[in-house]
C-alpha cells in the first residue's frame, strides 16, 4: 500500500480513537493495530491505551 495512503488510514481511524463511545474507540484501536508498525500510528494508539479515569463521587 502506499504510504500516502497508509497514513490516510491512520489518520481518518485517528477520529473514530476520539470518540466519547467506548464501542467507537474499540473499532478504531482494531482497526490502528493494522498499521502498529508505522510510527504515525504510535500517537493514536498510545492515546488509546490510556486508562481515563473519572472523578470520584462525593460519599
């Protein structure tokens, strides 16, 4: 594949990585696996790999 197109693909799978929708993140951390070999991936999927937390609840 060209590597034009290469990085098209990381970068249009990069939105998806940004979504608020578990389910999204998932298809887009699949889908990044494919190209973990490109250094352009590596951003994306680090920010996949990321636990987010969310504040505790006052109790």
């Amino acid at each position: 594949m060209d590597s034009d197109l290469r990085h098209a693909a990381v970068v249009a799978l990069g939105e998806p990585g940004r979504s608020h929708d578990h389910r999204d993140r998932a298809d887009a951390g699949h889908g990044l696996a494919g190209f973990a070999e490109s250094r352009k991936a590596a951003g994306p999927l680090l920010e996949l790999s990321v636990t987010r937390t969310t504040p505790s609840s006052p109790g």
